[in-house]
C-alpha cells in the first residue's frame, strides 16, 4: 500500500489514451496492488474518484466511492467500487451540469454538463462482469473517472456560458 502522488494539469502523461487491462492481470497481486494504491491515494486527498493514470498508470482502471467527503459535502455516499475496462452509454438524454474538482487539477471547480443516467459495464478485479444503470452523483463520477482514461481533462469539459 502506497499513497502516490497526483499527476498534475500540464504533465502530458494526463493527456495520453490508456491501456486496457489484459485478462492475464486479472486477480493478480500486481492488479491488487495498483488498486490498493489508488484506494489510499484517493483516501489521503479526500477524492471521490481516482483513476489508474492520474498516478502515472496507463491502464484502464477506476476506483470511485464516498462516505463522507468534505470536498462534496451534499453527495450522497456512494459504495467503493473498482471499474476495469469500463464503458459507458447514456440512458436518455438527459443532461444535468453541476460543479467538479479534479485530484489532478488542484483549486479548480467547474461546472460541467454531463448525462444524467448512464449504463456501465466494466470487470472487477476478481474478473465479474459489472452491467449496471447509474445516475446522479454517482454518474458524474464515472464520467470524469472515464474521461482521464481517454487523456480528457477537466478544463476540457468546461460548460459554455
């Protein structure tokens, strides 16, 4: 277990599409470890969501939960829950904008348009099949989460005014 430090807005390994997680990784201790870290990384700095590449690791891995949290005091909590390979589709087309920070772009909150409700499928660690409806705070997250495992930041999602 490690909390590693947080690429920030202009290290242009933010900005690079990751890899997807081979099924040879699955349920390995490496994998395990690469959650772990991002478990305790996202703990120490109070984030909703950490994705893989925020702490300079390609691949296509997310962690995301909230208990708690004093950077969004209103969220809902949330359960921890590990994505890898994840997919979204919009259900619907409902929109909704609302504030986010990024781990990765320190003092910055903007608000962004985002779909409403999403169908998401991913692979846990273990190797299941997540297939699931969100919505909400919860949606959002996934959204930004998925967005740094394309290179797409935060500024890159400001609303128009």
């Amino acid at each position: 277990m490690a909390i590693r430090p947080v690429l920030q807005l202009g290290d242009p390994r933010l900005r690079q599409p990751s890899a997807a997680v081979a099924s040879e990784l699955l349920g390995t201790a490496r994998l395990a470890c690469l959650i772990d870290d991002l478990r305790h990384t996202m703990a120490a700095r109070d984030g909703a969501g950490l994705a893989a590449p925020q702490i300079a690791v390609p691949l296509r891995v997310v962690i995301f939960g909230i208990t708690h949290n004093p950077r969004y005091p209103d969220a809902p909590p949330i359960p921890e829950t590990v994505l890898i390979n994840p997919e979204w589709t919009p259900v619907g087309t409902e929109t909704a904008e609302g504030w986010e920070g990024c781990l990765s772009v320190p003092g910055m909150r903007v608000p962004v348009l985002r779909a409403s409700r999403l169908h998401l499928s991913a692979i846990t660690a273990g190797g299941q099949r997540i297939d699931r409806e969100v919505e909400g705070f919860e949606a959002r997250i996934v959204q930004h989460e998925c967005d740094h495992l394309n290179g797409v930041l935060l500024p890159d999602r400001l609303a128009s005014a």
